[in-house]
C-alpha cells in the first residue's frame, strides 16, 4: 500500500497520491466499464438536464480526454450528447436513445436503442475491453441498476450548486472499496473507487 500525502505549500499544488491495492472478491468480467463523473463539492452533475459543463476546470477537462481515448469508447445519453453538441476525436461514441429517427452513417457515432447489456457485447464483439459510460444521471442509473459499473471515477470540482442532478436518476444500491485518489489542481480532486460485488 502506498502512502503519500497531498497537499498545498503556498498556491503551488502538490500533486501526489494515495493508492490502496485492496484486492476484494468480485467477479471479473470481459468488458471494463468504468462510470465517470464531474460532480460539485455537494455531489450534483448538474443544475438541470440542459446545463453544459462549463464549470469543470481544465484539469477534469484533461482527465477526461486521457480516460476515455484510453477506453477507445464512451456511452451517454441523448441529452448528454446534444449537450456536447458533437462527436468528441479520437473515440467512439454510443449514444443511447428512444428516439428511433436517430441515426448516424459514421463509425464513430452509434444511436442504438439496445439494452446496456447487449451494447456492451456487441462492444466486446468489436475488440473492446473497456468502456467509459459518461452519464447523464439516467444513463448512469440504467448501468448501475444492472450491476455493470466495475469502476466510478470522480473529479471533485469546486463548485455547490445547493440543487440540481445527482450522479444517478433513481435509488442504487452500490458498494464502493477506495482504489486512489489524488489532487488534479490546486483545487479539484480525483476518486477513484472500485464497485464491490457479492
């Protein structure tokens, strides 16, 4: 186990690490599926399903282009996608939708309107061992509800919203074991936590 401490000296950030090789009994499965998430300090997503993450720093901005070119893949929801407003380089996007006019001829862009479980075969089919489901709170719901999350990343922003979306859209019932955490910049964190299964 390692053991470092972070902190400030002065406005310079310390930028270490605590990891913690904790080795729980779970089951292993083919695909990865880590859930990544910027929250406020009070654990919101957002204020409201519209509301664009401009309020992330570019730390988490950084994180998240490393992460998920990393994975080749990420999935969101519809709102999350219009949100963005396009498709991001480098990896492919699945978007998740009930709305059947949508549609995309590109390799990089999927609307599907499949079960989480069949798109992450289908995923798997196609050479992928890892995927990073980026939300919204629905989207997030759906893969935790059916126990398919092996991993939630967090970054910590400083920022309280007082009301707005929380990570999932329903009630989950997940166990979590700290893998790492660390200090991206002088004022947002990174979490990492592994999801424990029975």
């Amino acid at each position: 186990m390692k053991n470092k401490l972070f902190g400030l000296v002065g406005a310079t950030p310390i930028v270490t690490a605590i990891t913690l090789n904790l080795n729980p009994a779970r089951k292993e499965t083919a695909m990865h599926v880590s859930l990544m998430v910027a929250i406020t300090a009070d654990g919101k997503i957002a204020r409201d399903a519209g509301h664009y993450p401009d309020w992330t720093g570019s730390a988490d901005k950084k994180l998240y282009v490393e992460i998920t070119k990393k994975a080749g893949v990420m999935i969101m929801g519809s709102t999350t996608f219009d949100t963005i407003g396009r498709v991001l380089p480098g990896r492919k996007t699945v978007v998740m939708t009930r709305n059947l006019e949508r549609r995309s001829d590109r390799q990089e862009l999927v609307f599907t309107q499949e079960p989480a479980e069949k798109i992450l075969a289908d995923l798997a089919d196609q050479g992928f061992t890892e995927v990073i489901v980026v939300g919204g709170a629905k989207i997030n719901y759906l893969f935790a509800a059916e126990g398919l999350i092996d991993e939630l990343i967090l970054t910590i922003s400083p920022y309280a919203f007082g009301s707005g979306l929380s990570i999932f859209s329903d009630s989950v019932d997940l166990k979590l074991t700290l893998k790492k955490f660390w200090q991206l910049d002088e004022s947002t964190l990174c979490v990492r936590y592994g999801v424990l299964r029975d």
